[in-house]
C-alpha cells in the first residue's frame, strides 16, 4: 500500500505518522513543526529572553544534539547567543567517544565548546574512581546518583566559565514522566514538589534552567535527528546497570501500550501537583561548605564527595534510620584512588542501561 501524502505541504509523500497525533508528514514538514513547537514551549513559558547568553548541556547524545540543533535554528528569532559546555565525567572507553562527536557538532555548526571535567572540579574525582570506590559496598548501582549530582555543579560551573544567563538541558518528556514516577514510587515529595514546570528560576544565586524539548517525545527527538541526519552518540554509558530510573522505564512503555498519551499526562500532572503544606519541603539555604543551594547543612554534591572522603559512599546518599543526616561534619575534598584503572570496580557486563539519572 503506497505511502499517504503529506497532510502539510500535500506535494510529498507522508514518511511518518506521528506518534501522539496520528498526522501524516513528509520529512521536512516534520522537521518544521517540530521547531515550531519548541519555539512555543519557549516562548509561552518565556525560558529565554532576548539577549540571554544560553549555555547547551552538551553530551553528544541524541536529546542535547537535538536541542543544539533546535535552538541554532531559532536563536534568530528568539535573540539569543548559544555556548555548547560539555562534562568529562572521566568514564574511560566511553567519554571519550561523547566528547568527539560533541567537538564535530560545534566545528559543524559553528558553536564554541566549552569541556569541564570532574577532575579538575572535584579534588581529582572522576566516575572511575568513585566507581572504584563504591565497589564491594553493595552500592554499585548508585553511580548514576553521584554521576547525577556531581554533572549538574558541572554543569553549573561551566556555565558561570562562558558567562551565561541561563542554562538548558535536552530532557525530553519520556524523561520527564519517568522521573515523576520514581519520585512517586520512592514517595519522594520534595522532588515532586520541584519537579513541575519546565525548569527553574535560578533560587539562590543558582543560573536558571529550563526543558524546551520537556514537551516532547523521545520517539519524536529520535524522528528529527534521523530527517535532520544529525550526528550524535548512541552507546550506553558503563555504569548503573540497575538503576532505578530502569524499572520506572519499563513500567512506563507497558502504561503507553495503553495509553499513548501517558508520559504527557504524567509532565502535566506534576506541573498542576500541589501539596498539603506539611509535606512541603522546608526552603532551601545554603551550603556551609561551598555555598551552594542545600536543603541541608551540606549540598548533594559536598555531602557524597564527604562520604567518600571518610570511606563510608553508602551514608552519603540520602539519609540514615529515622531520617537523621549522616553526613558528619565537613572536611576537605578527598583524594581519588591512587590507581583507579586497577583497582576492583564494577564487572564487565554489570552495567548495560544509559544513565538518565541525569541532572543536567
């Protein structure tokens, strides 16, 4: 049976039906609805005022090469200047590779890249050499929390590096929807308390950050980059095999078998959530130990590089029986493992599953 025509342009051939609406498109109207549709999700939540120097999270995947793409094209409308910043989380065999495809997407498109890197920023910590460190601690699968925490002050740094206003992250609304779900199975409120909108105001002298892809779906970033023929990195990272955003996955894919429109309704519904005001977390201060936003005495970042540095990874993330801080008072960055490569990490083939406990 022949292709339908495009229900857009009517001159082409339909090559998709699209996933939620069912609409029939050539290639290229897709492409350009696509665009339109970011360019609304921008414009109506005002993201990005004209003027805003926008640093890209840049991983060399498919979400954040999509939003480059994306936001190239439209940054004439919206009046905005890009920096591309990358994190070298110091994951050998692996980001190595991100960071070359990310280093030809900026000398395609013209965009300066920035690359900070976890040694340089955390007291010569890398991904190995907490993985080194957790191994044999029973908390092997926590390396995407503390590859989570750690990438979002990165992030953060390297933004402030290139002098940028805002900051944007190529989360998608599969993304989005799975981690409404983990927040709701693990009964975490303050995360769903924070989890609604498209991104944050920037609280505390935190850059604000927005989703502009939030709105969209996976199977869609993937369509656009294949018409777009964009070039971007596909292999999962080495670690976290069983991370917990996995199952939240899976549940997630057998909710659309029936329901296509259910990773929406999940970004809706915790956009329009609203908590009694006892379970409302408390307002957030600020780090004794960098300065940082801290819902505690320490912040994410300083309480897991703390837990390391005493040799106990396992107490530094989330909190002790009855809900006590174990975090213990602070004290100076900690050395990394003298040899990380040698010593004993993860097996091979312990990890498989991407790391979209993302924080970016």
């Amino acid at each position: 049976m022949p292709a339908p025509q495009c229900s857009s342009c009517r001159a082409a051939r339909a090559a998709l039906r699209r996933p939620r609406s069912g609409q029939a498109l050539c290639g290229s109207c897709f492409c350009t609805a696509f665009e339109a549709e970011v360019l609304h999700t921008v414009l109506a939540g005002r993201l990005l005022p004209p003027g805003a120097v926008v640093a890209v999270g840049a991983s060399g995947g498919k979400d954040s090469t999509v939003l480059a793409h994306v936001l190239r094209e439209l940054a004439p409308q919206l009046g905005v200047s890009l920096r591309l910043v990358a994190v070298d989380e110091g994951i050998g065999g692996y980001r190595d590779a991100a960071l070359a495809a990310v280093r030809r997407q900026a000398a395609r498109w013209d965009l300066p890249l920035t690359v900070v890197a976890y040694a340089d920023l955390f007291g010569g910590w890398t991904m190995d050499a907490v993985a080194c460190s957790i191994a044999g601690t029973g908390r092997s699968r926590a390396c995407c929390t503390f590859c989570g925490v750690l990438r979002r002050r990165a992030l953060e740094e390297g933004a402030r590096l290139v002098g940028a206003t805002h900051i944007v992250t190529g989360h998608n609304a599969d993304d989005m929807a799975e981690t409404v779900l983990m927040n709701f199975l693990r009964g975490d409120a303050g995360r769903l308390a924070r989890g609604g909108g498209l991104g944050s105001r920037g609280e505390g002298g935190a850059l604000p950050r927005c989703r502009p892809l939030q709105l969209a779906s996976q199977k869609e970033v993937v369509l656009y980059a294949h018409f777009r023929r964009l070039d971007y990195f596909s292999e999962e990272c080495v670690y976290a095999p069983e991370a917990f955003r996995g199952h939240a996955r899976d549940l997630l894919k057998l909710l659309e078998a029936a329901r296509p429109s259910v990773a929406l309704d999940l970004v809706h519904s915790a956009e329009r959530l609203a908590l009694a005001p006892a379970a409302r977390p408390p307002p957030p201060g600020a780090c004794s130990r960098c300065g940082a936003l801290a819902s505690r005495s320490l912040c994410q970042a300083c309480a897991l590089l703390d837990g390391l540095q005493r040799g106990r990874p396992r107490l530094a993330i989330g909190k002790g029986r009855g809900g006590r801080d174990e975090e213990g008072p602070p004290g100076p960055l900690p050395p990394p493992p003298s040899d990380p490569v040698s010593a004993p990490g993860p097996a091979a083939g312990e990890c498989g599953a991407a790391c979209k406990e993302r924080c970016e």
